[in-house]
C-alpha cells in the first residue's frame, strides 16, 4: 500500500467517506489491482471502495492520485459513494443524492488544495 500524502474524512447528512490521497495515478492503479481486483483495460485514476463491515465508521474509501485530472475524477468516485450510501438514487427524488455530491465534491476539492498550497 503506498503512503498516503493526506488521508481525512469527507461528511454530508450522514454520508460519511474516507478519502487518501496518493502521490500518483500510478501508485492509484498499483493500488487497485492488488489482490483479487483483475486487471482493467485502462489505467485506474481514482477508485471507491465500500466498506466491508456494517460497523464501519465510513459508508467506504475514495483513493485519488494527486495527479490525476481531479475535476473529473472526484465527482465520479463521489458518486459512486452517495450511490452506495443511499442504496441506490430514484430518478424521481434525487434531489438529495445530487446535493450531496456538490458538497462532498467540494468539501475533497478543499483539502486537495490546502494540501496544494501547502507543498
């Protein structure tokens, strides 16, 4: 597992994530085809992970490469976790879903550039 250069936690009405932040995409892609993950086609930017026990603190973990094209990538990881947290998003009621992902989106953009400014 590569060091982390920040891990923190992202929360919104209950929805509460896990993010690392790794150096690379690399060291993101290294990452996800450890273990029983078979091998995608392209290379891994980001990924979601849920959680694995009903006790856990988070609904799941969010691992980003810093150098990854971020306004792209965290949105979608960020979807996949309201997704997953609210079991699914009703095309008619989904209101809350998007607006969670605006926050917590923007909650991880604002770590990401403290960290940026910082270094």
């Amino acid at each position: 597992m590569a060091r982390a250069l920040m891990s923190f936690v992202a929360s919104h009405a209950g929805i509460v994530i896990q993010v690392r932040l790794l150096a690379t995409v690399e060291e993101v892609d290294a990452e996800y085809c450890k273990g029983s993950r078979r091998r995608l086609e392209t290379i891994v930017h980001g990924y979601f992970q849920p959680r694995t026990s009903a006790r856990a603190r988070h609904h799941g973990l969010i691992v980003l490469g810093m150098d990854a094209r971020l306004d792209e990538i965290v949105p979608h990881e960020v979807a996949h976790a309201v997704i997953h947290a609210m079991r699914g998003i009703s095309a008619s009621d989904d209101e809350a879903a998007a607006t969670a992902i605006g926050i917590l989106s923007a909650r991880i953009f604002a770590k990401v550039r403290s960290l940026q400014e910082a270094g």
